[in-house]
C-alpha cells in the first residue's frame, strides 16, 4: 500500500487488530441471522510524510450509510463544546449576520444550531441521513453529500463561500484526504478561516488509545503531517490549541496560503517541535505500541472472567465505536458482558456489530443492579459517571481499561 497522502510506500507497522466489521454497523433483530462482513484492522506509518493510516479494504459509502447511527446531541459534554467554540470563533473572527459558516460532517446540527441562534447564515454538509434529517429538523440547511474539491466548486458557483468552516472530528473520516483539503481552500472568501479538531496522535500513542482505531478513521494525525497535508492543498495552518476532546485533541487554524492575513502564532513550531523531541518521526516512536494494547485487552479479558468466577455481574455504558474495537479484539461476547446501555434511541434494541452484545436503555442499570459499569467512551467518563452516580446506592462502581485497567 502506499500513503493515500505522499504516496510513498508504507513499511513501518504501528498495530495490527486483526479484523473486524465496521464500527458502527450496528445490527438489527433481521442482520443479526445474517453473516457479517468482517475486514482486516491494520494501521501503517508512512515514514516520508509521518501520517499514520489504515490499510484501505472497504470503500466510504458502506462505513457512513443511511443508518448511521453516531448522533453528536446525545453528550452534553460535546454540546457545550461546541457552543463555545461557536462563541470564541464569533468573537475572534468578528462572525455577524453579514458572515457565513458551513460545517463540513455537521451531524446533526449539534453546532450549527448555536450558530443559527445567533442569526449567522450557515450551511451543514453531512452524508449520512439519518443525522441529516436530525439537523433539518432543526431548521438547519444540509447538504447531503461527502465533501471534496467537486462540491466545494459547486459551493462557490452558488455563491456560498466562507467565512468560517469547521470541521470536527471528520479529517480522519475521509480516504482521499488530499482532495478533502483542497475543497476547504476553495470554498473559504480570500480572508476567511478553517478550523479542524482532531484527536491528537501524540495522546493515542503515549495513552494506548488503541480503541480509536476503526475502519472509519482512515488517518490518525498529528500537527507535524497535518501541517504539511494543508500547506500540499492550498492552506496554511496559523494558530493550534490542544484541547481535551476525545481524550485529547488539536484544534487548527487555517488560511488560504494566498491570504496572509492572520500572522503564524508561536504555538505551530512550539508544538511541532515537542513532536519531534518525542520522536514522532521516528520507527522507535511506534514500535511498542502492539504490545502495550495487548496487555489492555489481557487485563480486561482477566476481570470480565474473574468477576464472573465471583458471581459478579459487569455490565457496559456506551455502544461507542471504540468500544467496538476493544470488545471485538478482546474477543468479548455476552457470555462476559450481557448487554450494553446507551442513550442514543437508535442504538436500542440493536446488536453491537462483531461481539452481537445488546444495546439497551439506560432503565435496565436500575433493574439489574450491576456490580460493575465498563464506560466504553472513557473520554467521557465524568459525563457518565455524574449521570449514573445512582449505582453507588448498592455499591456499584466504574471501570475503564484504557490507558489502564481502572475500577472507582
């Protein structure tokens, strides 16, 4: 395989997960008595550009369908997330009712909404129709297709060019990433801005976050190759927060390089910097990573059967994408854990894909008193455990297992 960005062949290994289906191909009463399409999870290190990628072995379209059921509204931790950030970027960019905004994977208007209320004319784009129809139901314009350079032109023909662009959580989603960023440089007004957060591929390796691998995250990315992907297509990175999203995330600024107008910040070379004294462009950066994700996945293995030896019942919280990944390569089923509760009503009554646990409301924690609650999504782990604080009342506690097996 060569590196979807450079295209240079890929050698280094970073891990392999062996397979798995798609992380959010959750099954039905009807798909659960049919096979599953099961794909190899293997991730790779270019070594000319450092952009950390999945080997390609299934196309987009059957990864974000029309179920997709990832709904962003279900977490009010991301809510508020995104209500501040509309908030800075209306006070540092001067956003008025004369700007436009346009959300590229704006799900289901989880930010667009505070954009809306505050009466700036914005734009969603998001593929997936179930979530699109969720931010139409809010009043919200979607268009329904994946972003790139052939819908950025058409943008611009419309004249619905911007000022502002973000992008959440969507830079890792896409294969041609290449084609992705240059549409931010097309559709932008000569001075406007783009903004991408991302999780940080400094905080996954050095935290184990083996979990946020899945079929969907096509790149794992950090500001040194991010840098040099945007400079490639026409944009120039100005300004980085680090930001705690996701178990921790960056946040990029972006300009058409053609702009100039907002000077580069001390905080791009202070932070590429800190990534090469790491030594994330180097081999020995990765090269245990496979092993220390081993050892989660055995410690887990270990408390789910010790506590069942002890007649403990484990239950899960979250039928989160990255806890399909750690079920799945665990190799845990219902035997181990009997069901998983989420919030999110399109989740319910359906099957985790691979382990085939079932996803149920949250009603089923007070009618089975769990001993134990495996958070799933740890990256919202005060969220949840605020939320659950009732299982203390018959001494239930949490668990999480990554970076470490953690009971609380």
């Amino acid at each position: 395989m060569k590196c979807r960005h450079c295209g240079a062949k890929l050698t280094l290994p970073l891990i392999d997960l062996g397979s798995a289906p798609p992380s959010n191909a959750y099954l039905t009463e009807a798909t659960l008595r049919a096979p599953e399409k099961w794909f190899p999870l293997r991730v790779l290190v270019c070594t000319e550009c450092w952009l950390v990628q999945t080997e390609d072995y299934t196309g987009v379209a059957e990864l974000f369908d029309a179920e997709y059921a990832y709904f962003s509204s279900f977490s009010t931790t991301w809510l508020q997330h995104a209500e501040r950030y509309v908030a800075e970027m209306v006070e540092r960019f001067g956003l008025n009712t004369g700007s436009n905004v346009i959300e590229v994977a704006a799900n289901d208007g989880y930010l667009l909404q505070y954009v809306t209320a505050r009466g700036i004319p914005c734009l969603g784009v998001e593929p997936t129709a179930s979530t699109a129809a969720a931010a139409r139901a809010k009043g919200i314009t979607i268009v329904g297709e994946f972003f790139g350079s052939q819908l950025a032109q058409t943008l611009v023909a419309q004249s619905k060019r911007a000022d502002l662009t973000a992008a959440n959580n969507v830079l890792a989603h896409v294969p041609d990433i290449n084609d992705f960023v240059m549409g931010f440089a097309q559709v932008l007004k000569p001075q406007g801005v783009a903004t991408f957060e991302f999780p940080h591929l400094m905080r996954l390796v050095e935290q184990t976050q083996f979990d946020t691998i899945y079929h969907e995250h096509f790149s794992y990315l950090s500001l040194t190759a991010v840098t040099r992907i945007l400079d490639r297509n026409g944009l120039q990175v100005f300004d980085v927060q680090e930001i705690p999203t996701h178990g921790g995330s960056l946040r990029i600024f972006a300009q058409r390089k053609d702009s100039g107008k907002h000077e580069i910040t001390a905080a791009v070379a202070a932070l590429i910097g800190r990534e090469a004294a790491a030594g994330m462009k180097t081999a020995q950066y990765y090269a245990d990573f496979q092993q220390r994700a081993n050892r989660i996945k055995h410690d887990l293995l270990a408390f789910l059967i010790e506590s069942g030896h002890q007649g403990k019942k484990v239950i899960a919280y979250g039928a989160a994408a990255k806890g399909n990944t750690l079920l799945n390569y665990a190799g845990v089923r219902p035997d181990l854990l009997p069901f998983v509760v989420d919030r999110n009503p399109a989740k319910q009554g359906k099957y985790m894909p691979g382990s085939r646990i079932p996803i149920v409301a949250e009603s089923y924690i007070s009618e089975q008193k769990p001993d134990y609650i495996l958070i799933l999504p740890w990256n919202l782990r005060t969220e949840i455990t605020e939320q659950l604080a009732y299982i203390r009342e018959w001494g239930g506690q949490f668990i999480t297992s990554v970076p470490a097996l953690k009971v609380s």
